[in-house]
C-alpha cells in the first residue's frame, strides 16, 4: 500500500536469481553464518538482545572494506564533512525516497524489473 502511495516501483529479482540482490545476499551470508548458526536463542526477548548487539557490532563497531575499512558511522561522518549533508540517519528513516517513481509510461500498477 506505502509504495503504491507513494508512486514507488516495485523491482522483483527473478526467480532463482538471488546474485541480482548480491549487497543482501552477502548480508544474509554474513547475519547466518556469525550469528544465527551459532547461536541458539532461549527465548524471544533473547534472541531480539542478541541480534541489537550484533546490528550495533556491525552498523557501528565493525570496518568495512567496501568503505575503505570505516565503520558505517564514520564512513557517514566523511559524507557529511564533504557534502555538508548529514548522511547519517538520526530518526531511523530516509529524508527522502530512495527508490524513484513509477515511470509514467507504465501500464501496469507495479513495474517489474528485467531479467538478467
């Protein structure tokens, strides 16, 4: 409903395709294989403990390589030194749509992507 609102178009990756989502993909890897296999969660306010700690290691603590070896927080720092524009999110949501609108063109109310 937000995104048919919001005139944002829906992009689906093809079935049997999960490289076309590679960013998320290496995500779910990585949440897997440091966290949910290892660990076996004793109750639900548990397992919601354990993965706070473990998205605060990552978003906060944790360099990445794809960021030059920062941690996202400092990574947005240098955006915000450089842009003047405060790349960090403060209230948990964007400022603005990350995806753009349905293409006018479109006959259809969602617009799939191609395949490939």
């Amino acid at each position: 409903t937000w995104a048919d609102e919001t005139c944002i178009g829906w992009h689906y990756i093809a079935p049997g395709k999960p490289q076309q989502n590679g960013f998320i993909e290496s995500f779910n890897g990585r949440l897997r294989d440091e966290l949910l296999n290892e660990t076996l969660f004793r109750s639900l306010p548990h397992a919601r403990a354990v993965l706070e700690a473990w998205r605060r290691d990552y978003n906060e603590e944790r360099p990445h390589s794809k960021l030059g070896w920062m941690t996202p927080r400092d990574f947005a720092r240098t955006i915000m030194d450089t842009t003047g524009r405060n790349a960090a999110l403060t209230n948990g949501s964007a400022l603005r749509p990350l995806a753009t609108a349905i293409d006018d063109g479109s006959d259809h109310d969602r617009t799939l992507a191609p395949a490939g």
